[in-house]
C-alpha cells in the first residue's frame, strides 16, 4: 500500500517550492536575524564601556586633582561625557584653573577639558 499526501486535498495549493528551497529560505532569514541580533549586542556592549571608560576618567582626573599641591580638589567637580572632561566649581586663581584644566588634560583617555571653573574672590 502506497500514502500519497496531497496538499491540494486539504485545500492549500501547493507553491511549486520544493521542501529545500523553503528550508533555505527560512534558514536565511534566520542568519540574518542573528547577524542583526549580534550587532545590536556589540553595539550596546559599547556603549556599556564608554560609560565605564569615562568612570574610570573622571576617576583619574579627581584622583590627579587631589594630588596637585595647592588645588583645593574637593571643590572642584569632575564630570565625563564620551571622553570630555567637564571641570565645575571654584578655585582661588587663574593660575589654579589653568592647572586643573592640565591636570586634567594629562590624564590617559581625556579626548578635551570644558572648563568651566570659577576664581572666587579673596575675602
């Protein structure tokens, strides 16, 4: 005894695309969606370390900072953004706003320094 499967018989027409090319299909459609699922990770897992690269920098910066003899660090703010440095707060001199901003400069992985420090003024 011969089983024929007919699909015309259960009311589909048949596509004229054999079972191999259908599986060829789906399998190309399933490798593009995992090229595009890895790049979406690679993508965010940069993006996770630029975020863990500027803590590290602003770390670095705030560390030099505390260790310039005469640079009152604590009040000075450090903040990084895709390797820009942004210095806030106030020094006692212009001299001293010009080293934090070299202090700054000479850290590895500083791209620029926005300084944006103040000179209070002596009482």
């Amino acid at each position: 005894m011969q089983l024929r499967w007919r699909a015309d018989a259960i009311g589909t027409k048949p596509s004229g695309e054999s079972a191999g090319q259908k599986l060829d299909r789906s399998t190309e459609r399933a490798g593009e969606k995992m090229n595009q699922a890895a790049a979406d990770v690679k993508q965010k897992a940069e993006r996770a370390g630029d975020k863990i690269d500027d803590a590290a920098i602003t770390t670095k910066v705030k560390t030099a900072l505390i260790a310039e003899p005469g640079l009152k660090a604590l009040q000075i703010n450090v903040d990084t953004a895709n390797g820009v440095v942004t210095l806030t707060g106030a020094v006692d001199s212009s001299q001293n706003l010009d080293r934090a901003t070299q202090v700054a400069q000479s850290v590895d992985g500083v791209k620029s320094v926005d300084n944006r420090l103040n000179v209070k003024a002596k009482a």
